[in-house]
C-alpha cells in the first residue's frame, strides 16, 4: 500500500483563493515584527509575506536588531495595539537568547483582539469551550483540520495520538481534535513507551523537532500521519516521520516540505480575516 500524499499547497491555494475576495473588502492589515536574523525565522517569514501578497493583505515588516531591549519590544507592542489600522500582528518566535524567557510577557502584552498568532491565553482559553468559540486559533492547528476537511479524512469517534504538547501546536490540535469528537491521546518526553501509544492512532500527529523519531514499527496500518516537525539537516528539511518507510504502511501521510507548512501561513491569513470582522462588530 502507498500512502496518499498530503499536500499542502492545493489545500493552502483553495482556502487563500476563498479568501481573497473578503481581503480586498475589509482591507485589513498584518504587521510582523522580527528580531535578529535566525535564518529559520527568516524563511518563515518570507513565506507569510509572499503569501499575504498573493492576497493582496496589507502587510509591514518591521525588524529588529537581535540586541534590542525588552522595554523597546514592548513599546513597539503597545504601539501596535493602539494602532487603529492594524489588524493584527505576530512577533516572530523564536526571539534572540536573552528575550526568549520573556516570551510569555510578551505574548500576553498582545491585545487578544489582534493576536492572529492565537497564542495568547485569551484565544487558547476560548478553545476549550467548542469549536464555535475557535475565533482565532494558533494556525498550524487550524491549518492541519483544515487539511484534514479538505481531505475529507474523518475526525470523529477516532483515535488522534499527538506527539508534543506545546502551547502553540499539540496542546491546541489536541483541544481542536476532541471538539471535533475525537478521543484523544497526547504524548511527551516523558510519556513511556511512546510506541505503544502511537500504534494505536487512527490519526498520528508529530510535532517534536526530532527528524525520523517516528519510524514504520510505531505506526498503525493504516493511520494518517501528519508530520508537523520541522528539523534542519546536512541533508535537508526533515519531517519527525521518517516518511519513505511510513509511507508504505500510512493510509495517508503529509509530507516535509510541502505538508502542514502552507496550511500555517494560509490560516495566519485568514485569522486576520476574522480579527478584522470581530474588530468591526465590536
Ligand atoms: P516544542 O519544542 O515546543 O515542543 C516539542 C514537544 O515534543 C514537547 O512537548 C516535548 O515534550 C516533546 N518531545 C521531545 N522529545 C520527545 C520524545 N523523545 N518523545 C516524545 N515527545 C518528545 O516544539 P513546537 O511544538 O514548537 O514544534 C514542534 C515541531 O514542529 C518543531 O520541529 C517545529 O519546528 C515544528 N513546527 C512546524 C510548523 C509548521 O508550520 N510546519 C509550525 C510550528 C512548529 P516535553 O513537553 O515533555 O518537553
């Protein structure tokens, strides 16, 4: 058996297409904010610029020298906040080594109306209480059920196992899963015997940053796999899946590159689609 490949890409062009026509109404407007020079952060970032002007999305770019001040990154957010025509923003992470403990003060000076990265406490929270409460969801999560409807792969009554538990991937897909009735299971470095858990998911998902962890003996027959690490190698991107064996024994699995990547930056997109409809209602 050879596995359907999940693409990202048509996925991704269908929802920005459906997009486009509510970007050019409502006008809205997304500043990045990026500090210092990590060469993923940098990729990253082109990616979401390219693809918001596919859109036509109004977009500034607004970098930082790594040495920047805490006080100085916090005036920016304030700023943006107060800025009535921007809609919404993301501080770009990982931030340099002596910011990055105050990642979680910075997230939290983000006002949850323009927090488009949905990584806030305010969003996160929201997603507890039902889909219809998922107003702006961290977009790699929102980006893989997308995926999944696209793919017409049902979620409901199945058993999701997610490898990681970060705030801004596992934990949330996790949340998003079992809204969509699935049972599911979250699994971490100090889950034992990730391979008995693994082998049991309908739907696999790895979000870990280890390239090749997730090998064919730890998948189901069967299973959909969905691969969101994302590790540099001498060879390359690699997936945590080690994707030419598990692909022979997956139902469906998405590649790296090319998979759950897009999906992010499209959904980044049309949350601040939303955003700018919630700030209009409000
Ligand atoms: P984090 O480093 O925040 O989380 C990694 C998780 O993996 C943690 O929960 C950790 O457990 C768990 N873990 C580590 N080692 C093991 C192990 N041996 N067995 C089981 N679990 C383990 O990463 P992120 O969630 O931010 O990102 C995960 C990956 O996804 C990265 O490669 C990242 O680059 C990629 N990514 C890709 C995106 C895309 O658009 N394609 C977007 C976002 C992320 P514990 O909590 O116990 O430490």
């Amino acid at each position: 058996m050879s596995a359907l490949i999940l693409r990202g890409a048509p996925v991704a062009e269908a929802l920005l297409a459906s997009l486009k026509s509510e970007v050019t109404a409502l006008n809205p407007k997304l500043v990045i904010v990026q500090v210092g020079d990590d060469p993923a952060s940098q990729s990253y970032v082109r990616q979401k610029l390219k693809s918001c002007e596919a859109v036509g999305l109004r977009t500034e770019h607004r970098t930082f020298k790594a040495e920047v001040t805490l006080p100085v990154l916090m005036k920016t957010i304030a700023d943006l906040n107060a800025d009535s025509d921007v809609t919404g923003f993301i501080v770009q992470l990982p931030l340099p080594a002596h910011l990055q403990p105050h990642v979680p003060d910075v997230i939290k000076a983000i006002d949850p109306k323009k927090d488009v990265d949905g990584f806030g406490a305010y969003n996160l929270g929201k997603m507890f209480l039902s889909t219809d409460f998922e107003h702006l969801p961290p977009a790699t999560p929102a980006g893989i059920i997308e995926m999944l409807r696209f793919y017409e792969i049902p979620v409901e009554g199945k058993h999701a196992v997610i490898v990681g538990r970060s705030n801004i991937v596992g934990k949330p897909i996790a949340m998003m899963l079992l809204n969509r009735g699935a049972t599911v299971t979250v699994c971490h470095s100090r889950t034992q015997d990730l391979k008995a858990m693994t082998k049991q998911a309908d739907i696999l998902i790895a979000a870990v940053g280890k390239a090749g962890m997730i090998t064919k003996d730890m998948v189901k027959k069967g299973a959909v796999v969905i691969d969101v690490g994302v590790s540099r190698t001498k060879d390359g991107l690699k997936g945590d899946v080690d994707f030419e064996s598990v692909k022979d024994i997956a139902s469906a699995i998405t590649p790296v590159p090319g998979g759950v990547g897009p999906m992010t930056v499209a959904s980044l997109i049309r949350n601040c689609v939303t955003a700018k409809k919630r700030q209009m209602h409000s």
